[in-house]
C-alpha cells in the first residue's frame, strides 16, 4: 500500500479536474493521479504529487491507459493533454487554498 501524503488526501470528495468527455462528475472516486513523464518517473519510481491531478476513476482509468482509449474516439496525445491541464488546475486550487505555497 503506498504512504498518503497530504497531497493525495487533498483529492477526497473533489471535482474531477481531467473532465474528459463523459465523465461522470463522481467526486467519490476522485484520487491524485500522478502525470507520467520522462525523466521524473520510472520503473518502481511515480512522479512527485505536485505533478498530479484529481481524477474521477474514470478520467483516471483513460489516463493511465488501463481502460481502451479508443472508446473516446480521442488520441494519446489529446488524453495528455486533459490530464496535463488538470494538474495545472489542480496546482492552481492548491495555491487558492494555501495548502501550496508558490
């Protein structure tokens, strides 16, 4: 089981901020999810929770790949680009609310 942070608890009860189309708006589900990239991320090793985004299981899901993407009639880059922008709103709440100081 991997170590909540106060990041991640900050997701509980949350909007979704990926919104792909036909999400659901379930902020039950809503976790951090961490925005894979090269050289901050490997094997064993996930991307600091800065560079994360709340999501919906969802949105989450289609993110990560672990639910066929074509069933958005979306591209891989289109998909990074909501989740990129995502954590950029994620970012944004968390300075507002001062759990993030910039």
């Amino acid at each position: 089981m991997t170590r909540q942070t106060k990041l991640t608890k900050a997701a509980r009860g949350r909007d979704c901020q990926v919104r792909l189309p036909g999400c659901p708006g379930d902020t039950e589900t809503v976790v951090l999810a961490h925005y894979r990239l090269a050289g901050i991320c490997g094997t064993g090793m996930k991307p600091p929770d800065l560079i994360g985004a709340w999501a919906c299981e969802y949105c989450h899901s289609l993110s990560d790949g672990r639910t066929n993407r074509n069933t958005l009639g979306m591209s891989y880059d289109e998909i990074r680009l909501y989740h990129a922008e995502a954590v950029l709103r994620t970012q944004a709440i968390l300075i507002k609310e001062g759990k993030v100081i910039a």
